[in-house]
C-alpha cells in the first residue's frame, strides 16, 4: 500500500511530513493522510511524478540510490528498469500493488494451510521418541556459567530438558533480542530443541514468547513461520514490545517458573564469546520472572491463536470484531460467505453503516452444481438489499481450507477450516497493512465486470437460473 512505501522512503531519508508538503506544494495533512491510509493519491494527479522525482533528488549518491532499491526490493539490473529513470522507476513503485509484501503473506499462507508436519511412519515416530529419550537422560540443570554458543546451545538443552522433567504443567517465559544464528546454523541442535519443546508444548505446558518484531515485516513473518508449528498447538502466547529498542546491550531471558532458568546479557559482536548463566536457585528464578513480567506489561499482543478447544473464545472475538465500526474485506475459497451462519444478524448491521466487500473463488462449475444454490441466492439477497455489500468474483483460486476477514485499525482474522482447525487475529500494524495489500492486490487482479455490481448480479442471476433449469431437468 502506499502508506507502507511512502513511510519507508520517509524514514529512510529522514524526512517530515512539512518538509515533504513544502517540496510538493501540497498542506501537511494531506502529507499525513496519505502516510496513515486515509487518503491515497489519485492516478490522474501529478503526486506520484512529484514523489518519484523528489526522492530521486535525495539519493544524491550511488551508494544512496543502491541501499534505497534495496529497501524497495527492486533490482536495477532487471530488464524492465534498465532504460528507465530512477524518478520514473520510484513512481510506478509507488503507485502499484506490493508485490513483495503480497508474496510475504502467500508464503505465510502456505505455511499455515500445510500445518505442522508430524512424522506418520511408525520407524519414524519410534526414532523420535528415542531421541527424546537419549536427550532427557542427561545431567541435571544446576546452577553454572556455560561459555560462548556451545555453552547456549546446551544450555537450551538442560532448559528444556529440566521443564520436560517437571511434574506438572508451568508457564515458561521466553525472550531474547541477541543474534539467533546459533538457534539455527546447527541441524543436529535444530531437531534436538525443537523436539523438546513441541515434547513440552504438547505435554501441558505453555509459553509466553516476546518477539522483536518492531523492525520490518520481513522480520515479523520470518519469526512467525519459523514458530508456526509450535503456535499451531494453541499452548504459545506471542507479545511484541511496540518501541524501538535500540540500547547497546542484548538480552536473554529463558524462564520456567519455580524450575529453572537461562539468561546472558552481550554486546552485538561479541554475541559469539558471551557467558550464559543457568539457574536452579528460586529466589534468582524469581527476580528474573519479575523482571521478565515489568517488561510484558510494556508489550502487546502479537497475534492470538485458537484451536478447536478454544473455538468458544474465538467465536466471542468474532461478534466483537465483526461489530466493530469500518469497512470489512474477505476471501473465501467458497460460495458460502466466510462469515458463520449465527453472525448474518451482525453482517446485516454493519451492512447498514459499512461496506462489506467479499472476494469469492468463482468458478463455471457453480452453474452445474446444485449445492451453491442456497448461497447464490444468499448472495443475490444481500446484494439487491444493500448498497454496502458488494461481490467480487475471482477466477483464480484462492487459497484452499483458508478464510480471511480484514478490517482497518481493527485487524485480520484467519480461519484454516479443515484439520489441524486453527484460526489466527492479528493486529500489528505490520501485519493488518501486509493483509490489505494482499487483499487489495487481489482485487486489482479481478477485471471490472467481475466486480461491478450490476454485472456481478446479472452473473449470479444467470448461475440460479441455470442451476434451477438443471434440476428441472433432471426431476
């Protein structure tokens, strides 16, 4: 979306939203609008010519204009660009769809409709039990400084190894902003962690996670695909801390209440050679859950997570936010709306004040089909009843078992429907932004008589008609 590009470029150059008036010869506010989404400039106007040349004219230097492509994600080597200005380049960045945020959030998709792979095979599973086994006979967790990232490495192991121990069920809190190269650079180590903590996760335990997420959406995705599968099990609760936090030193804080716990304070370069110390002690265990719980209270929810044995809550979080006052946008791989049956008493109040636009997968066997008939007529209803509601057919399809809702300043709800059932809300404004480009984006790819209302109807009245003459005949 706009706003997201126009603010990167802003803060790349450092530039406020008077002095980018002033060069335009446009008011602040409207400066501010377009940065917020409010307002977005139109394709007829001299805007975008005027942003493309004047942030050509900040990137006075090769090396300016090379880190700017950068964080554009564009390549001037590309064929398309060779033969064009940098201005020019800029302006058509600007005005299209974010190609690079949307294929962000298709590959979050993908990662969420495959699910957490579970080993199937008998050999498998009784390799992985075995390997559980082996790495729970270890020493015990005492209290003692490990050194460098061997040291971190296992004295992740001891951690997790020491919670998998417990008795009964803790809350283990977790956050750390240091490097996290040695998280993943060893496979050996990779598996091992992982086994023990989806061992943990699975056996009643839960974790409150901090991310530091603040930076880019590229940052934010990456963290939550690689945690996917463990937030897939319902037991994790992700929080961000919503500011930057650019202090000298880095931070990790591993905690499991009453148990044990893991932590080191480093300089950035020297992440690699930093001590770890790991806890037993209670009363150390203790001050550093107190200070881990100071700094959540300065946090925000990352995104909340529900599997089928939360479904009550979720469906109490959807009357919430379907009732809440802005537009609303949704995808669904089906004719039936993506909005649950018990909740049409809501979309037809919002319908009164809000628009309500849904994308629908729409394909030439619906005319064959007599079981879209009911949702057809569905659709046609509210379609010739409110000025609000408005359907786009998309002949592409959208992703499979997958229904999304967006709501600006409100947020992105995501439903997986077939099994494992798990439906995401998010409201980072990372994330919320990253959705309507997605959304956006696929609506810019639907031709006009798709979308047009008044040819959207007549579409929809032909397929009812055609189904009804089809049932007919065969009756």
């Amino acid at each position: 979306m706009i706003q997201d590009k126009l603010n990167l470029l802003m803060d790349f150059f450092e530039i406020s939203n008077s002095k980018l008036a002033k060069a335009l010869s446009v008011d602040p506010s409207l400066i501010s609008r377009w940065r917020t989404g409010d307002r977005i400039p139109s394709s007829s106007s001299n805007h975008y010519h005027a942003l493309g040349c004047y942030f050509e004219s900040l990137a006075r230097t090769e090396r300016s204009k090379t880190k700017m492509l950068e964080i554009m994600h564009l390549n001037p080597d590309e064929k398309k660009y060779i033969d064009k200005n940098l201005h020019k380049i800029i302006e058509e960045w600007l005005e299209s769809p974010s190609t690079h945020t949307t294929n962000l959030v298709e590959q979050l998709l993908q990662k969420i409709i495959t699910g957490p792979v579970m080993p199937s095979d008998p050999e498998l599973a009784k390799k992985h039990a075995k390997a559980l086994e082996e790495l729970l006979s270890g020493k015990r967790a005492k209290n003692e400084v490990l050194k460098g990232v061997e040291g971190k490495r296992s004295g992740v192991l001891l951690f997790l190894s020491e919670v998998c121990k417990q008795t009964s069920p803790s809350t283990l809190l977790l956050f750390s902003d240091e490097k996290m190269d040695w998280l993943t650079d060893d496979p050996e180590f990779y598996n091992a962690w992982s086994l023990l903590m989806y061992h943990i996760l699975t056996s009643g335990h839960r974790v409150k996670i901090i991310h530091t997420v603040q930076r880019d959406l590229d940052e934010m995705i990456f963290a939550i695909k690689r945690w996917l599968p463990l937030y897939m099990t319902g037991a994790i609760e992700p929080y961000f801390f919503p500011k930057a936090n650019n202090g000298l030193f880095k931070r990790t804080l591993f905690i499991a209440q009453d148990a044990v716990a893991l932590t080191s304070t480093s300089l950035p370069e020297f992440v690699d050679s930093a001590d770890q110390f790991l806890y037993t002690d209670k009363n150390r265990i203790q001050s550093l859950t107190d200070e881990f719980n100071a700094f959540l209270t300065m946090c925000k929810p990352l995104m909340k997570v529900f599997t089928p044995k939360d479904f009550n809550a979720f469906a109490e979080l959807q009357k919430e936010y379907y009732g809440e006052h802005h537009d609303l946008i949704t995808l669904s791989s089906t004719l039936h709306s993506a909005l649950p049956d018990e909740h049409q008493s809501l979309i037809r109040k919002h319908l009164l004040r809000d628009k309500y636009t849904e994308i629908i997968s729409y394909t030439e066997e619906m005319s064959i089909n007599p079981e879209n008939l009911k949702d057809i007529d569905h659709l046609l209803n509210l379609l010739k009843t409110y000025d609000n509601y408005q359907v786009c057919l998309y002949q592409n399809v959208a992703p499979m078992s997958l229904a999304l809702a967006f709501k600006k300043s409100t947020g992105v709800v995501l439903v997986k429907k077939d099994d494992p059932q798990i439906a995401f809300a998010f409201n980072h404004p990372h994330m919320t932004d990253a959705f309507e480009s997605y959304m956006h984006e696929i609506m810019h790819q639907i031709p006009k008589h798709l979308k047009n209302k008044k040819d959207v109807i007549r579409r929809l009245q032909t397929l009812s008609d055609q189904i009804r003459k089809n049932q007919n005949f065969i009756l």
